[in-house]
C-alpha cells in the first residue's frame, strides 16, 4: 500500500524558523525561612500561570473597569497583589529565563528569542524541585518557548507540541490557543504519577499576543485585545475550578504573572520588544497561598520577576539558590518595610534586529532612568505615562540640574547592576559563519552589506519609529495574504537597514509563497550574513538546496543549524532523512533515535522512523513508531493517518477503520482517510460505502485518476457504475 508523499508533507510542517565557578553573592536585605534540602510530609505544591503579553492595568484587580477577568480577580482577592512588578525585556524568552532562574539577562546570557538557548549550568526553579523531590511538568502555548531553547531543564514532562492544535498560516508563529493548552495541563492534573507527591506546575498561555483574535464567545470586551485576556481569564478559571475539585487548592502556593504588556501604540510603539517604558516592563504579580499569605493584601513596594524564584523557595521553605532576586515571602506576608529594590530592565532589540542602539534602564521607586543616546528621566509620581524627560528640559530651567543629578545616580546604579551579572559568567556566544558560507556570500556580493549604514549604526531607537511602524505594517500585509504590497513595503526599508533580518526573512517567504524561490532564497543568503545564528533560516536554505539536488550542501545547512540550536529535532529528522534516501538506513535510524532523545514529546521523529520501517517492509516495527507518535501527540492528524495505513497493510481492518475516522475528525478537510477507508470498505464487500468515500476524498482534492486505476484493493469497484462515473469525472480537464 502506498504512503503518499509523507516525507514532502513533514517536511513542510516541520518549522520555517560555558559556565564558570562563580564568587558568592553580595549580600541582600532577604526574608528566607530556615532552609530545609528536601520535601517534607507537607511541602506544598506549586503553579505558575504565566500569560504572555499581559499588562497589569488591563484587568480588573489592577483598576480597569472594562476588564472581563474574574478569575484573575479572584487570586488577587484571596492573595496578595503587588503594585508594581516589572520584566526585565519586553520580550518572551528572556523573561521567562528570568522568571525561573531568577537572574537578569546580562546574567543569564538569554537576550532575545530565538537564538539564545539557556546556558545548561544555571539552575533552573524547576531543576531545584525536582531535586527536592516534586513532580514537575510544564505546558506552553508558543514555539519560543519550545525546549530546544533550555527552558525545560528539571522539568520531567515540557509540553511544547504546538504543530497540530494550531494551524499557521506561512506568516504566524505557531502557537496554541489557551484552552487547548488547558485541555492538556488538566488531564495532567488529574491522570498526574503521584497524587501523594507535591507537584510543580507551570502553565503559559499566549493568546493576548498579536494578532489579536479572541473566539466568538468572548463577547462585550472594549478591544480585541482586552477579549483574548478574558479567554485567557476563562482558562484560567477552568484550572482553579479543577484544582479545587482536586482538594489542593489552598495548598498550593499559585503564582500568576506575564513576561511583559503591550504598548497598544504608546511612545509610537504597536506591540512590544523595542522600548522598555511602563507599557510594555510593568506586569501583574499575584501570590496565593493562605497557610502563609493574607488575602487582599497589596504590595506597594516595588519586585522583579526575578524576585518570583526565591520568594515560592521561601514560601515552600526550601534552599536558597545563589541568584540576584531575593526571598520576599515575609515581606508579602507581614507588615514589615519592605526592602527597597532596584528594577533593571533592557531590550537589545533595537541592536539585534535593526542596529540601532540598545536600551538599559533602571526604576527606583517613582523614578525611570532609561540609557540610551539621548537619556530619559521619568517622575512616575506626577507623570505615570513617562511622557515628559526631565532630561530635556533647558539649562538653568526650574529643576534641570536636579534631574541632571539624578539621572547621573542612576547610571551609577545602573551599571553595577549589569556588573552584577557579569560575576554569573553565562555569556552566550555568537556562532561564527563558517570559511564556506563567507567565501559563497562574498562571491555572490551579499557581504558588503552586512554592517548597518552609518545613518542608522548607533541610532537611537526613538528615531526609528517610523521604521518600527513601517515593519508591522508590511507584517500585517504578509498575515493577511498581501505579499506583493509586503514586500513592495519592506524592500526599500532594507535599502536603509540592510541588517533588519526579520524583513529579509518575511519578503524571502513572500517570495517563496509568490514562486520565486531564486529570489527567496537571494534573501534568506543576505540574511544569514548579517546573523548567522538563525537555525529556520539555516534549515529553510538547506530544504531549498534539497529541493535543487544539493544533497551534500543541504546537509552542510543543517548541520550548521545543529551547531545553532544543538537539540535541533528539525535539523536531526532531515539528516535523517537524507541517509535515508542515500541508502544508509542504520545512519537515518541513528539520526531520528538522537532526536527522539533530545525531544521524546515531539511527534516528528518517530513519524519520520515509521516512514523508514515502512517503506523497509517492517510494519511491526513502523507500528511501534507511529503509535509512539500518537501517543505524544494524541491529535496529531499524520500519525493517525500512517496508522491506519499500516495496520490495513497488517491486515487488521477494524484497526485501520479506527484510526482513519479518528484522523479524519482531527482533519476533515484532507482526503487521505477517506480514501484509504475506501480501501477497508472494499475489503469488506461494502463496495457502495467504498464509492462513497471516494466521492469524498475527491470533493476533498484528489484528483489522480492513474492512481486509482492501478491501486489493487480497487479492482473490485472497476466495474461498478459510480466508480467508472468517478473515472469520467476525474479525466475531465
């Protein structure tokens, strides 16, 4: 029985995209209880709910009317609030490092998405647990926080298999909805190893994330952004509904946070990840545990989410790691002055991304010190939306030294702050092109434009709105279908930010969805010499050379992608893959073993080694393989669909029957089901139900009359009136 063309299709699902000895601490003003080294009898269990992209003035706890999010409320009524918490980036991956290992980026070396995996030395909150002896398992809802990034260190199980509960278009991320993500952190609840363990949770949603589109039946919310809150908020609702019918609720110490807000077209700016104003660095911070915390309290004293780390090991009377945040689980709890902590935050982004001038900044109490070419000083106290910069005020104006002054001190702090996280030593280095790429860019003219023009080298990023806006423009046409405006959009941008790699990337995909692959792939070249840590650009260059022949260059990308991203499954399934098809089956199996290992919960490759037992006749074998695949990935449409191919090739009908209607429910819009149950109906004598399916599976797009001719299980339906209808119909231009 034929597979169709399972490769090609996995292929193009798959995604387009040193530690040293460190001195001790300086001592901080800490709460920490006495330090235990293991669980006791009546450790409690802990949750983390983290919801991407969440400003803190957009629920209701925090003061908006308009909000739709009791449940979040709720947490807030029956525990403490802080006022005023702040991320360290606008940006996911680096405040999530953040949020578990309670380290700053310049300690922690996480900078952006994407290319800055975690270092393996630091210790994670949830490789501290798991010593401890917890159950730890976590969920996420987005590819950036996929496990190939080092976020899953302690965790026993990482949910990241996102490529089935959502569908992206060429143009998104892929992700998946809160609910679908809930789906599965609850039946973990309930179906968990041990419920006389305590657990750890960690539960990410990504919904307020843009493109904003909450479901129909979020109804009444004042934009749509506020409406994808309140879907979060029902998911979030669901999870404490099942912790109580659970009984361990109130034992469990709940944490509820964001990685950062959204400025909603504050300071020019639409989404996030450029400026580090309060829009964009406040979060919500809410803790919940009765035994310990009174409820309704409000923090006023500023926290870090660095700070979160230390406070649940305080609050679970656990050691306390060597970190820059400290315990605040006695100042939550008592009236005591709380101690008065500096907030750092940054974003390299404007660097990284367009090559303009970084952004740092400090907050100290009601002020905001924010270092870049032209400085900025904010009195939040009398100018909460930071709109007015002491700093540009006239010489000799009432108040200018004074600001002068200030600003200076806070330099001051700021810099033994990013000091501080240099006596960490995780530094992420760079990956260098290799001596093969370089003389390939030169030849072909892509090098000479690797540095940013001296108009924008330096800029600073409050200059560049206008390109900003320009960017999420062209994204938004290429979201929406609109790849020529797109590119006609971006192409002169490039002209005066040759190094914006992200616009490269997006008109080099437009290209690809327009049919100009040469064209695509001139810009995926000149993207990789300006950042040559991209492992989708990598793995998209090498498919490409793939698709021309170029079997050994495909397999220089993807190696150079492996040495990007080491725990690259993508890259691993395609080396794979190519041993394959030259003939060295041992090699394949060794390659899609290595990515079983470094990812058991992704489904890809073991798809990719029941092709290989498949197609060597080893259905037992292929079995195994794919029914592991279903087994992590229980709604994933292809391990299904290859399921029931190959127990109809083992002759089991029933089987077969059951796994073909189960993949066409995950997708009804594919034909393959239902034309291989054609086959089981035939099998059976039920030629009318047979005629049926293939109706179907034609109405659905198949359209190869020379295949339905020569597929044996078929002959008996040749001569039956509907199916020579079928061929007619089929042979028509």
């Amino acid at each position: 029985m034929k597979t169709g063309k399972l490769v090609l299709v996995l292929l193009l699902q798959l995604v387009v995209l040193a530690g040293c000895s460190r001195p001790k601490a300086p001592e901080l003003v800490s709460d920490s209880p006495p330090e235990l080294n293991a669980v006791e009898s009546k450790s409690p269990s802990i949750l983390v709910i983290t919801v991407d992209t969440l400003r803190a003035d957009r629920l209701g706890c925090y003061g908006f009317a308009a909000a739709q999010t009791p449940n979040i409320d709720r947490l807030s009524r029956e525990g403490v609030r802080v006022h005023h918490a702040v991320a360290p980036a606008p940006i996911t991956m680096p405040s999530h490092t953040s949020i578990f290992t309670g380290l700053d980026p310049p300690a922690h070396g996480v900078r952006d998405n994407g290319t800055f995996p975690v270092p393996q030395e630091i210790e994670t909150l949830a490789e501290r647990l798991k010593s401890a002896g917890y159950q730890t398992q976590a969920f996420v809802s987005a590819e950036v926080l996929h496990s190939r990034y080092g976020l899953d260190q302690g965790f026993d199980g990482y949910d990241d298999e996102l490529r089935k509960e959502a569908r992206p278009t060429d143009f998104d991320r892929q992700e998946r909805t809160g609910d679908e993500t809930m789906d599965r952190a609850l039946q973990w609840l309930s179906e968990r190893p041990s419920k006389a363990e305590p657990f750890f949770v960690w539960v990410h949603l990504f919904d307020p994330h843009q493109p904003y589109r909450p479901p129909a039946s979020v109804q009444g919310a004042p934009t749509l952004y506020d409406g994808e809150i309140a879907f979060a908020d029902q998911q979030i609702g669901r999870l404490i509904e099942a912790f109580e019918r659970e009984g361990v609720l109130d034992e469990t110490i709940v944490v509820f946070t964001s990685d950062h807000g959204e400025s909603l077209g504050e300071h020019g700016e639409e989404t996030h990840a450029v400026f580090i104003y309060e829009s964009t660095i406040r979060v919500p911070l809410l803790v919940r545990y009765p035994p310990k915390l009174p409820a309704g309290k409000v923090y006023a004293e500023s926290v870090r989410i660095v700070d979160i780390m230390p406070t649940v090991l305080g609050l679970a009377e656990l050691a306390q790691p060597d970190v820059q945040g400290i315990d605040l689980s006695k100042a939550l709890a008592s009236d005591k002055p709380p101690p008065a902590l500096p907030q750092y935050s940054e974003s390299l982004y404007p660097e990284l991304a367009f090559g303009m001038a970084p952004l740092r900044g400090v907050r100290q109490k009601n002020w905001t010190y924010i270092r870049a070419p032209r400085a900025e000083l904010y009195d939040r106290a009398s100018d909460p939306g930071e709109t007015r910069n002491l700093l540009d005020l006239p010489k000799g104006a009432p108040g200018a030294a004074d600001a002068k002054q200030r600003a200076g001190e806070l330099d001051r702090l700021l810099g033994t702050l990013i000091e501080d996280g240099r006596r960490f030593g995780f530094v992420a280095q760079p990956q260098a092109l290799d001596d093969d790429t370089v003389e390939m860019l030169q030849a072909l003219g892509y090098m000479e434009e690797t540095e940013a023009p001296g108009a924008l080298r330096g800029m600073d990023p409050k200059d560049g709105v206008p390109i900003y806006r320009k960017v999420s423009e062209a994204f938004r046409l290429a979201r929406d279908g609109s790849c020529p405006a797109a590119v006609e959009v971006l192409t002169p941008l490039l002209g005066r930010l040759p190094n914006l790699v992200q616009a490269r990337n997006r008109i080099a995909k437009c290209q690809l969805k327009m049919g100009n692959p040469k064209a695509a792939k001139r810009q995926y070249l000149k993207s990789l010499a300006h950042d040559p840590n991209q492992e989708g650009v990598l793995l998209q260059l090498g498919r490409m050379q793939l698709a021309e022949g170029d079997a050994e260059g495909a397999r220089q990308r993807f190696l150079q992608a492996l040495e990007v991203i080491p725990s690259s499954v993508d890259a691993m399934v395609l080396l794979g893959h190519l041993d394959f098809t030259a003939g060295r089956p041992d090699d394949a199996k060794a390659w899609y073993r290595k990515a079983i290992e470094a990812d058991p919960a992704q489904p890809i490759p073991y798809l990719f080694l029941g092709e290989l037992h498949f197609r060597r006749g080893e259905l037992v074998e292929a079995r195994r393989a794919y029914e592991q695949a279903r087994k992590v990935a229980p709604r994933d449409f292809t391990a299904s669909l290859q399921l029931g191919i190959c127990t109809l090739a083992l002759g089991e009908p029933n089987e077969s029957e059951r796994y073909l209607l189960e993949a066409s429910r995950i997708d009804p819009a594919q034909w393959k089901p239902f034309y291989y149950l054609a086959c089981v109906k035939v099998g059976r004598g039920d030629l009318d139900s047979a005629s049926s399916h293939l109706r179907k599976a034609v109405a659905l797009g198949f359209s190869d009359a020379r295949r339905l001719q020569s597929e044996r299980c078929f002959s008996p339906l040749q001569t039956q009136p509907d199916f020579q209808e079928l061929m007619r119909a089929l042979a028509q231009p």
